[in-house]
C-alpha cells in the first residue's frame, strides 16, 4: 500500500501528508522552503507543521532567530497510533452504554465493499453465537482468503460453531467447529445467509460485495425456524 494511503486512513489531512513526506525526506528545513517543496502556500503549511506538532510528529529548532522544521523519526507513527487506541478505548464504555440506549428493535445496517463485509464477520465473532449458514459457495475464502484464516483462528478462540446447508456438488473443507449438509435441486447465488443469536446477515458477493445486519429477534427466530426446517431434511455430508 502507498505511503500516502496509509497516512490518509490514518486521518491525516492532505497538506499534513504533502509536509510530513517533504520534512521526512527532506530533512530539517525553513517553512517557505517546506512550503514550496509540498507545492502549497505558506499558511496552509504553517497549519500542518502546527497539526504535525501537535501529533508529536514534527518539531523545530532555532537557528539565529529563523526557525528550522523536522520530522521525528518514522517509529513515532507507531507511538502515535498506541496513542490513539488508548484513547479510543478510554472512551468505549461511555460509547457503548450511549449506543445501547439508543438502539431499536428492528435495526437495520447496510454495508459496501471488502471493508464493511469484514465489519459483518467480525460482529459474529463479538456476538459469540453460534452461526447458522446457507447459499455459501465458498466466496469469503476465495475473496478474502487471509481475513478468512483469521476468522477461523477467532471462531476457535470463542468456541463459535458453524452449520451450513450448501448446494450438492459443493466441497467445503471440515473444520473441527463446522459441520454442513446438502440440498438438491438449488441454483447457486451470490447471497449467503448467517443466521446468529438475534441477528441475520445477509451477504451478496457481487463484484463490490455488499451486505445487510438486521437486528429483530422475532426475525432471526423465523430464519432459524427454515434453517431447522431444512438441515433435517437435507443429506448428510459423507465422511472421508
């Protein structure tokens, strides 16, 4: 990943980028100097050397009167995101009770692309239910194959067990924490259904995958009803 990717998700403005890159590869310099380098104007760059400062992530000395800008060293990135994960988890209880509170039955939440599908399979971890699955063709693993490692490392640790109903024909690898079965006569499709404790989400591996978590346990409770329904019905997997 790019260098400037990398410091935009991290929250950095894009002038911070431009002035942090030019003192890091620059070395100690004059602000209009900085300025000109980074291709913006003094103000601009007087804010980000102030911001950078701030993050702890640039200093200055001076030298007869004129002050000389530099770039700590790139580790501090590393202090500074500690930094900011203290911080975050110093406020999650308050966050957590306010969220709590302002919670209805019957949530609804969309998501888009890798990133949002990673944050539904990572709310099955933090729920720790079991789960219950039909529709998989096997696309987490194939798309998402070292986050998909993961989450079976994370399945192991909080003993979430799998029961998934796939279409005949479809090979799915045994795992000590999974267990599935077949149906005939179903066309494939890019939905897989998770069905766990009070919670459904639906997946739609499309080009850009997309997905939904709906929150209603009167649903979720109806889900499992059709999930039972159909797992006794359906063949049993052969054993190898």
């Amino acid at each position: 990943m790019q260098v400037q990717k990398v410091l935009e998700n991290l929250g950095f403005s894009p002038n911070e980028i431009k002035v942090y890159l030019t003192l890091n590869d620059r070395g100690s310099n004059k602000a209009g100097k900085i300025a000109r380098i980074a291709g913006i104007d003094r103000s601009s760059c007087y804010n980000a050397l102030k911001s950078l400062m701030e993050k702890g992530l640039a200093s200055y000395v001076i030298i007869g009167k004129i002050k000389w800008f530099q770039a700590t060293g790139p580790n501090r990135l590393l202090d500074y995101v500690r930094e900011q994960e203290a911080e975050i988890k110093d406020i999650l209880p308050e966050l957590s009770a306010r969220h709590k509170a302002a919670k209805v039955e019957g949530q609804v939440r969309l998501f888009k692309g890798v990133k949002g599908i990673k944050t539904i399979f990572m709310d099955i971890i933090r729920t720790r239910e079991d789960n219950f699955v039909w529709g998989s063709e096997g696309q987490f693993s194939v798309r998402m194959p070292e986050f998909q490692g993961q989450f079976e490392r994370l399945k192991r640790e909080n003993k979430i067990s799998t029961k998934l109903i796939l279409r005949k024909g479809r090979k799915e690898l045994d795992s000590a924490l999974s267990e599935h079965r077949f149906v005939s006569d179903i066309a494939q499709s890019p939905a897989v259904v998770n069905i766990y404790g009070k919670k459904i989400a639906i997946v739609i591996w499309t080009d850009d995958p997309e997905g939904i978590i709906i929150e209603n346990e009167s649903a979720a409770l109806a889900f499992k009803s059709y999930f039972d329904f159909m797992w006794k019905r359906a063949d049993k997997a052969k054993k190898s």
